[in-house]
C-alpha cells in the first residue's frame, strides 16, 4: 500500500467545489442501513451520479449513488418523515429528506434527469458491482441479527443438467454459492444469507487480474455447522478498492478504515484479502486479513495494547518465532476491536509443533484441549505443518486455536461425534466445495463474554477447506 495515508482509498478525492457549476446541488438529509440513523449530508448531482459529503468544502465525498437505467426516485413522504424521497438503485433504496417542502419536487425531477441521461448512455444496471462507499449503511455487529439489508436476489439456478460438471471441477466463485445451499441457516430468506451476498459480490472477477495473479478462497465451519467463515484474498491492487467499498457499504467505522490504511502502509502486503463471520443465532461480523510472512513487530501493530498481547509477544520470543504467517483484524461497529495474530508453530515434526501450541494454551491461561479430541489427535498421526491463531482484544485474549493439517476421514467423523456435530452434513459441505478433506482442523477456544450471544463460547472444533485459485 501507499504510504500517503488518504480518508478512503480509490477515485474519492473529487473535491465539492470541482463539481460545479452542479445539475443539483444542497443540503439533504439522509437515512442510514441497518441503523436507521439520520445524517446531514450536502449532496451534488452531476451528470448521472450523486455525490454526497460532510460539508460542501469537502476535498473528498462520503459516498455516491451511481443512476442507471434500472433506478428509479419517488416521493415516500409521511406523517414522521415529511418531504422524505426514495432513490432506488440494483442494490439499495437510499431514503432521503429536503429541508423545505418546496425542495422535494425539485429534487425529485432533477434525478429523474439524471436517470434518464444513465439511459442514454446505455449505464446498465451494475451486476457484478458493490454498492460505492457509504459510511452509514448496513452495519455487522456479533450482536446484528435484527439489522435490516435490503432484499438481494439470488441468481437464477440452473436447469438440470446430466453433463453439470462435478463440485470439485467448478471455479471456485461457483464452489462458494453450492455451499451455502447446504447450510441449513443459509436457506430461505434471512438477514445473514443477504450479508453473505453483500460480502461474495465485493470478491473482485477474475476479468480483473492481470496474467499471473490470482483469488483463492478459504470456508471454515464448525463441527455442528453453526458457525461459518468465509476468506478470500488476492493482489492488493485488485483487492483494495473493492474491500473498502464493502467495508463502508456495511457500515465499518471511519477509524478502522484509517486504521487498515495505516497498517498497510507499515507493512505494505502483495496479498489482501477479507472475511466474514456468521452463525445459526444471527451473528454476522467482518474485517480484513493480510496473509504472508509479516515481521512480528509489525503485525502486533495491528492489534490494540494491552497485556494479553505483550505475553503474547514475550510467548514468542521465547518460542523463537519472529515472524507470523498472518494478521487480520475485525471491522465491526462497536468495540472491542479483535486482531488475530497467526503463527506456523516451529518444530521438526507434528509432536514437537503441538507441544508448542499446547503451552500457549498454559501461557495464556486458556482451559487445555480436551481429553477425547486431543486423544483422537494423537490416534491419527498428525503430519508437520501446524498453526496457531491467537485473537486479542483491548480487553485480553479472545480466542485461541491450534490447528492441525490434513485430518483424516476418520479423524473427521471422531471430531465431529466428539463435539456433538454431524459427519453426514459434514461431509454434504464438504462435496459441495469440491473438497477432498480439510486442509486443517482447528482445535479453539472462546472465552466467556465474547460470544455476544450468537457464538459457542468455550471450546470448539473447526474444520477448515481450501477451495484453491482463481486465475485470469
């Protein structure tokens, strides 16, 4: 990343003042997402777009309305919200309010200019596209079931075919989409199926990258299929712009945007890449991830100070550990901010890995692992390759996991019996990501206080899968 810190990143430094002389211009008042907050906002329209910023000196927008041919603007005024219009585009309805009655109508009509000159230069309504920035709209909190997305449709699905190419043959992108169809809470409508959608439609297209770059896609799951997260990353270039809009389409605070601007400018990552969280109970969160080497004191610039990240930091100094394969943090609305912070454990062979991981569990003061998982472990003679994750908190340590590589059939059907899942619908995840076993299971635990409600706290068997590339 550049090391110019800017407010948002791409094509946002239009300042008000350059827009003029406007096809509209004034001062309106608009409705956030999910938080139904008002804003005062000075909107400009020019040419087909509607800009809209904090004051109308601004050198960069808040956000902006993209008028296609599809969108349409009318009055939605009552007795609680007079003078009160509706914008209407592929993606979201923006509900805004005039100062004075008499400016309702010609708001009103100048947008329909707007809209019909977007027709006449054939804007076609953006189907692959996010929605542009917008800081006050659709915010995920581990705590949101109840926040209110517009309704997206699902693409058409396709006609039986006898010839439909087995799960493990499809891109990726179509991989993602099957395995959502398998998941019990995902089905039918429900406000975390429509924040999936938001987060899979933000993944940049593969029409994107240049010849030798490339998207991969992760899915983690826990064994009773209640808990769900979604990873994918690529070039930072391609990444950026897209990550942020979505970032600012679902709400993330101004300052966590600075934040993920400042430390990408610190360590500066060939790859970026962002996930979310959800559960059967409604729980929906998000954030950003870098994967690669990251020098450790870089990465735990990340992450908020606090005690739990000094023994954290003195814990691998101890372990010899210099440097992490990852760093990620959450971008929910309210705090406390989670960083995770995740290590390849050293060690000449699987035992010696996971002797390491289990001290951290000592050295964090975490419960142990299990007596059944960790003795089905031990049967299954783990391979070399293992990890630990360890997520902090200004308030402590939020979660650890040690994750283990390449379980087997059988280690996975034990898993899951142990921690009260179902191998069956297990595996139904598993064919429809065109998976042939996880790449890791993950043995975590969550701490009291930080499920909100709509996580397992405690302890936890995650498997992960690794649905491979996307290439040009």
């Amino acid at each position: 990343m550049s090391a110019k810190k800017i407010k948002k990143y791409g094509d946002i430094n239009v300042p008000a003042q350059s827009l003029h002389p406007p096809d509209k211009d004034g001062f309106l008042t608009k409705q956030g997402g999910s938080i139904k907050t008002w804003k005062k906002r000075y909107f400009i329209l020019k040419d087909s777009t509607l800009y809209y910023y904090k004051t109308n000196k601004d050198a960069v927008f808040t956000g902006k309305i993209e008028l296609e041919s599809g969108s349409t603007v009318k009055e939605e005024s009552s007795k609680k919200k007079p003078n009160m219009f509706a914008v209407t585009t592929l993606k979201r309805i923006f509900f805004m309010v005039t100062e004075k009655p008499e400016d309702l109508q010609p708001w009103i009509n100048a947008i329909k200019l707007g809209i019909e000159r977007a027709q006449a230069k054939g804007v076609k309504p953006r189907q692959s596209q996010p929605d542009t920035p917008d800081t006050e709209v659709k915010k995920p909190t581990p705590t949101n079931s109840a926040s209110s997305f517009q309704e997206t449709k699902e693409p058409a699905k396709p006609s039986p075919q006898k010839d439909l190419p087995a799960a493990g043959e499809m891109p990726p992108r179509v991989r993602l989409g099957l395995a959502k169809q398998v998941i019990n809470f995902l089905k039918g409508d429900s406000k975390v199926l429509e924040f999936w959608q938001i987060w899979s439609e933000s993944i940049p297209l593969r029409e994107e990258l240049t010849p030798g770059a490339s998207i991969d896609f992760h899915v983690a799951a826990s064994a009773d299929l209640t808990k769900l997260t979604w990873r994918t990353s690529g070039p930072q270039s391609v990444f950026i712009q897209r990550m942020v809009d979505f970032f600012w389409n679902v709400g993330a605070p101004e300052t966590e945007i600075d934040r993920l601007n400042d430390v990408g400018a610190l360590i500066n990552p060939n790859r970026i890449g962002s996930w979310i969280d959800m559960s059967s109970k409604g729980g929906m969160d998000g954030g950003w991830y870098f994967p690669g080497d990251i020098p450790l004191k870089l990465a735990i610039e990340a992450a908020d100070p606090c005690d739990a990240l000094t023994r954290f930091n003195d814990w691998c100094q101890s372990q010899t550990i210099t440097t992490l394969c990852a760093v990620g943090r959450d971008m929910g609305a309210a705090p406390p901010r989670q960083t995770e912070l995740k290590i390849k454990l050293p060690g000449a062979d699987a035992a010696e890995q996971i002797r390491r991981g289990i001290s951290a569990f000592e050295a964090f003061n975490f419960p142990p692992i299990p007596a059944t998982p960790l003795e089905i472990l031990n049967k299954s003679h783990p391979e070399a390759g293992c990890y630990l994750s360890v997520i902090t908190s200004s308030e402590g340590f939020v979660r650890l996991g040690l994750l283990i590589p390449k379980p087997s059939d059988d280690t996975v059907m034990a898993l899951c019996q142990a921690a009260e899942g179902d191998s069956d619908e297990m595996a139904n995840l598993e064919g429809a990501l065109g998976a042939f076993g996880p790449s890791f299971v993950e043995f975590q635990y969550l701490q009291k206080g930080f499920g909100y409600g709509v996580y397992k706290e405690g302890f936890d068997v995650v498997f992960h899968f690794n649905l491979g590339e996307e290439m040009p």
